[in-house]
C-alpha cells in the first residue's frame, strides 16, 4: 500500500491534503473535526490586526447544472481576536500533535509588527508561517495582501523582515494578479523563504443580478472586486506551479499547490508539477471536511496501480514534458477514430467539425439513425470531437506517423496544390 505521508520542510503530515487558509479554518471547532476527519494539516486563516467583515461575502459562477464552478469571496482575514485564535491554535497542536499546523499572517509594512506577530504564533506551538501576500481586495487598499506580492521588492523586504525573527519554516503565498508570478517568487526565495504556496485567488466578478443590477455579492446596493477560486482557477495555478518548477531559482525551494484542487486527480496533477502538498478550501466548503477519504483513497490506488510508493517518487515527474511550442514534433500526427459500437448518433461531433474546425468527419443519413465516420485524409487531429463527445472512450486519437512526408503533405495542402503532384 502506498505512503500518503508528506514532510514539506520538516513539517510533517500523515497525507499530503492540507486545508487552506480560509472560513475552514477560522476556529478550533473547524480545525479539530477536520484532523478528526482525516486532513492532514491545515493553514489557519489569516491572522492580523482585527477587523470587521461585511455582509453578504460570498458569491459564485454555477455551470451546465453544477454549482459552485467558480466561487467568489470579499472576506478578509481573520475577525476573531488574536488572543483566542492564538489559544485555539496551541490547543489544536496539542490535541493532534501529528497535523501540519501553519498559521497564516499578515501585518502592515513594518518590521515590528510582523516581529510581534511572529513571535505570538510560535508561542503556540505551531509548525510553519505562511505569509499572505495574495488577498486580492480590502487588504490591498491598506498595503497588504496582493499589493506586498505584486511587488518583487516589497515582497523580498517582507520576508527579509520575517527571516530576521522566525525559527519555524516560512512560506510565501503569491499572489496570481500577475503577469507572472515568477519575478516575486525569485525576490522572496532570495529574500530568504523557506517555501512557497500558490495560487491565492483571482481578483473578479462573477456576474450581476439583472433584477437589482448590483454585481454579486450585494452590500447594501453596493459590490467590490472578489478572490475568486474554486475548480475554474486550477489551469491558471497549474501554470503558474510549472513556472516556479521550471525557474532555477523558484526551483530551490518546495512549493504547496492551491487552486480548485477538488477531486484526488487535481492533486496527482499538482504533484506531478512539483507541488509537494496541495490545499484545498472551496471542495470543502461544498462538500464539507469528509471529502477527505475520496481524496486519500484514490491517490493511494493511483500510486499502487502506477508503482509509486512514496509521494516523492512522482513529484515533479511532468514538469520536464512542458516545453515550448518551436520544440514540439511537427512530423507527429494522431486522427480521430470512431467506435461505432459506442455512438449515440447525438451528431455533436459533426456539428463542432463541420462548423468550427476541418470538416473531416462525414455524416450518412440512416433509418432509424445517423452515423459519422472520420475522413483520415483530412483529419488534422485537433481533439475537438472527442473533447465534445458525450461518451468516453468512444472517439479516440491514434497516431499517424508521417515523418518528411507529413511535412509535405501538410505544405501541399496549405498551398492547395493536389497530392499526386508530391
């Protein structure tokens, strides 16, 4: 049986599924029924000065019937005092002295405060620091959150600051309202990080009531730009995860994968990038804290059936399969084919080929149905027929190798030229 556990810095976990710093995390009641339940660590959220929430905070993109594709929130950090969440925290590390603990912070532009701060949380006992440098809306107004992480150099003085004062692990949470996220990935690994966490959210909206005309989530007529997250954002942070474990210097350092990690496959595919934990929050918030056996049960199975035994020995093992386009094999072809035995006759790949790609499946008109058959010659192997395909395995791509002969052929055709005069 393959081994869940995860060490990220000397932080210890017996499985790889951490919750993020978010409201799963806001309280010892939350936190204990989900090390009760099987997490294997979590981030707590976000602890600063105290501030006041707003109401409503939350808001979501639904699509095709499932809920929650994206979601979308205006809360800040932590509203409870910082005595008591300093006190549930020691007690949680006490209760479950197995579980990552890692506490979220954030504190103004200043070296003393972020000292302080520091100091409070590794009285209690906990593990590892995750420095928020992502909060994509009210804190950013007060020069925190994502104004700290859009900047390379303010993000490099921060964690300078914090490496002054922390004797526990440090992780950098950057921020996606980038470009890129690595010129401040570079500036806080060289500012001294021991670690880095990514995505936080996206900034957004997520659409507008077309009664009240107000954008969601409505404060009393009024809305903001939101953090948006959920399993729409997780193409985003699997691209921003390969840019850190392809960069020579973000490399150095291990990095805990967050962005719509919902189902155990999201996270094999973080790992496979390089994360060698993942967090996950909005899964959670939908399905609450027993999501966590699906999670741990199929990667366990993935491991045993692909050989794995330990995570580390797939961490990373895709990164070296992206590349850029100017090295991919132009002489590789694949042309769809058609189990005929599994097509319902819905037409849907006919409509996407003959209206928006390369018109190369052929439609024979039948009683009582319809069937569809792929024209090879003209087949440029695009997927968009399988990936529109309501049936599994009933369109599939099979390689054509053609070598120079492709290359030409492909030439022929772009020149309009007919093929028997290669």
């Amino acid at each position: 049986m393959a081994d869940l556990s995860a060490n990220f810095l000397g932080i210890k976990s017996p499985n790889p599924y951490w919750l993020a710093s978010a409201p799963p995390t806001d309280k010892q009641y939350n936190v204990l029924r989900a090390f009760e339940a099987g997490w294997g660590g979590v981030v707590w959220k976000t602890l600063g000065s105290q501030i006041k929430n707003v109401s409503s905070r939350y808001s979501s993109v639904d699509y095709n019937g499932n809920r929650m594709m994206g979601f979308n929130n205006i809360e800040l950090i932590s509203d409870r005092p910082l005595d008591i969440n300093l006190r549930e925290i020691a007690e949680c590390v006490r209760l479950f002295p197995d579980r990552a603990m890692v506490v979220s912070l954030m504190a103004d532009n200043s070296r003393e405060k972020w000292h302080e701060l520091i100091a409070q949380v590794e009285d209690t006992g906990a593990h590892g620091l995750e420095l928020n440098f992502g909060c994509p809306h009210g804190m950013t107004e007060r020069g925190m959150g994502a104004a700290v992480g859009q900047d390379p150099e303010i993000a490099r003085m921060v964690v300078e600051w914090v490496m002054e004062k922390a004797t526990i692990p440090v992780i950098t949470k950057l921020t996606p309202n980038v470009h890129s996220v690595v010129p401040s990935g570079r500036a806080v690994v060289e500012g001294g990080t021991n670690g880095l966490s990514l995505i936080n959210t996206i900034q957004s909206i997520t659409g507008i009531d077309l009664d009240t005309l107000v954008p969601n989530p409505n404060v009393a007529g009024k809305s903001v730009f939101g953090g948006y997250c959920g399993p729409a954002v997780k193409p985003i942070a699997l691209k921003m995860l390969t840019t850190l474990s392809q960069d020579p210097v973000t490399s150095r350092v291990p990095v805990s994968g967050i962005g719509g990690i919902s189902t155990w496959k999201d996270a094999a595919e973080f790992m496979l990038l390089g994360a060698t934990t993942v967090q996950v929050c909005t899964a959670v918030m939908k399905h609450g804290f027993r999501i966590i056996e699906d999670l741990c049960e199929g990667l366990s199975n993935w491991m045993d059936e692909k050989g794995f035994r330990t995570l580390d020995e797939f961490i990373g093992k895709s990164v070296h399969k992206l590349t850029h386009w100017e090295d991919l094999d132009i002489n590789y072809h694949i042309v769809a084919q058609i189990d005929q035995t599994k097509c319902i006759h819905c037409g849907l790949c006919y409509i996407a080929c003959e209206d928006t790609s390369h018109q190369s499946i052929d439609l024979l008109y039948g009683n009582p149905y319809n069937t569809y058959s792929i024209r090879e010659e003209d087949c440029v192997g695009c997927n968009l027929c399988k990936l529109v395909c309501p049936v599994d395995t009933c369109i599939t791509m099979v390689e054509q190798r053609r070598g120079d002969e492709y290359v030409n052929w492909m030439e022929f055709q772009r020149r309009g030229l007919p093929l028997n005069d290669h």
